[in-house]
C-alpha cells in the first residue's frame, strides 16, 4: 500500500474505534492507556505552557493533562474526524482538537513547548516528515516525549514483516514500527537532540527528545 492508502485504513479503523475508545472496554486500544503514566513522568520534569498532542484519539491524555495542569493550554490533533469530534464533545478547559495529518502539522513555527506522541507513531507512512514538523513546531528548547513500539532487530523484523500485514488484513492501519537506532537517525536528521531513547517492557519505545 502507499502513503494515502495507510491513512485510509487508519481513518476507517478509528471511526469505528471511536465509539468505544472510552468506553473502558476498547479491547487492544486499552494497551495505549499504559503509555500515560510514563509521559506524565516526563512532563512533570518539564517546565511547559503550550501542549500539542499529536494522534491524540478522543483526548484521554489531554483529559489527564487538564486534570493535572488545568492551568496550561493544550491542542490535540488527530487524522480521523470521528475522534475529533469525541475529544470537542468533552468541553475541557484550555483544550482544542483539530483534524489534521502528523506528517503535516498544521501550526506556525515555534508554537508549541511539548509535542506528545503516545503510540500513534507506528501509522505513520512517512515518519521523517513527522519529525521535521515537531522541529517546526517546537520552540527553542522544546520536548519531544514519544511513546510507541519497539524491540531487538529481529523481533522488530518480524512485526514488520508478519504481524503488521496480518493487522492491515485484519482492517488496522498499522505502518511500521522502528529500532531505537532507526528513531535516534529521525531524530538527529531533524535536529532533534536525544536526551532519553529506551526499549522498554511490552515492547516500548519511550523517546524525550529536545529542539
């Protein structure tokens, strides 16, 4: 499949997943509930007053972070209206979705001090473009703090190859998922600087990264 046929996929998926997306009952969208915690981690050791979310959903993260820090500001992006329209319907303080493509932020250069991605990356068609436009965004100093999927060559091989063509199948939008090396080359070529890159338990990558 190319580019555009990924984002299809990915948009008829989660018009679907949108409906149960809070619901408690998500089924495998219930694992992206475990990236929260560790991205939290990260923000309370960041000195932030603009938020961008980016594949945000309905907005759970955004949720807690306005529950949290109800005084910053926050904007949430995602490709699938479905899930854009779920996040409005919420009315949180200080908060604003919008529809919109990761590969093409569509924000003015230096608008954001954090930009988080919580395992959304892996539907990303053209991964490069995602990290040039977190530079754009991104005011001097800013954070990157991603979540997604990762693990030993191999395994990340065998995701790639099997699992991935199995979930399209299956009617996922699902891309790739990349190595720690592959992130800190995205990274660095969009002058990004790696602060913290990990592969951690249940196959996690867990990112910061600073303009």
């Amino acid at each position: 499949m190319n580019g555009q046929a990924y984002k299809e996929l990915s948009i008829k998926e989660f018009t679907k997943a949108a409906e149960i997306y809070d619901s408690g009952h998500a089924g495998i969208y219930e694992l992206c509930k475990d990236d929260y915690p560790p991205i939290l981690e990260e923000l309370r050791k960041t000195r932030f007053e603009n938020l961008l979310d980016v594949g945000c959903g309905t907005g759970p993260m955004i949720e807690l972070l306005v529950s949290e820090y109800p005084e910053k500001h926050y904007t949430g992006l995602d490709l699938t209206p479905k899930m854009i329209d779920t996040a409005n319907a919420k009315h949180l303080k200080n908060a604003q979705f919008v529809v919109g493509d990761s590969e093409d932020l569509p924000f003015p250069a230096e608008s954001f001090d954090v930009v988080i991605c919580a395992n959304s990356f892996h539907h990303y068609p053209n991964p490069q473009k995602f990290f040039g436009g977190v530079t754009k965004v991104l005011r001097k100093g800013g954070v990157l703090v991603l979540r997604d999927y990762t693990s030993y060559d191999f395994m990340v091989w065998l995701m790639n190859h099997v699992e991935m063509p199995i979930a399209n199948l299956a009617g996922h939008g699902d891309v790739r998922c990349y190595t720690t090396k592959q992130v800190r080359t995205f990274c660095e070529s969009a002058g990004l600087k790696v602060e913290k890159l990990e592969k951690q338990k249940k196959f996690r990558l867990h990112l910061v990264a600073r303009k």
